[in-house]
C-alpha cells in the first residue's frame, strides 16, 4: 500500500468520529450531542469541544474545524465507551 493510500485510509477513519460517537449515544438513548468551536487566528488552529446534554465529554484541535470536531468526536466516545461499555 502506498503512503498516499495510507493517508487516505487514514483521513476516512478520522472522518468517522463523529459518525461513531453519534450512533453510539443514539443506540444507547443517552441523550443530545452539540460541539462549540473556536477558531485561533494566532495559530491557525480550531478547538472543538463535544459535549452530551450540555457536559463536556471531549476536546480536539486541528487545523480545520472539521478536523478538530472529528478529534473531540474520538475522545467523546472513549470517554463513553469507558462509562457505558463498548
């Protein structure tokens, strides 16, 4: 497989965060998944915080405000999977 190929696979896992976190809480009927994004000028760089009914559960950065919603979608659903099982 060629780097390139393995940045893409790469790009498409990440890009399924979102997707995973919010299929996990509707499964479970835990409740409304909202993200506040804020973007850093100074840095170029957007920070992502996903929170479920209003409680934080995770935090990402990027480059891109999709990106860093992505990242904070990841550490969401750990933190989940950790209090609810896979």
């Amino acid at each position: 497989m060629s780097s390139q190929d393995q940045q893409q696979n790469q790009a498409q896992q990440v890009e399924h965060n979102r997707m995973w976190l919010n299929n996990f809480v509707q499964g479970r009927q835990l409740g409304n998944i909202t993200y506040n994004d804020e973007e850093n000028l100074q840095e170029q760089t957007w920070t992502a915080t996903v929170q479920l009914n209003g409680t934080n559960i995770g935090t990402g950065q990027a480059g891109s405000k999709k990106g860093a919603r992505e990242n904070a979608a990841r550490e969401g659903l750990a933190f989940l999977q950790s209090q609810h099982g896979n």
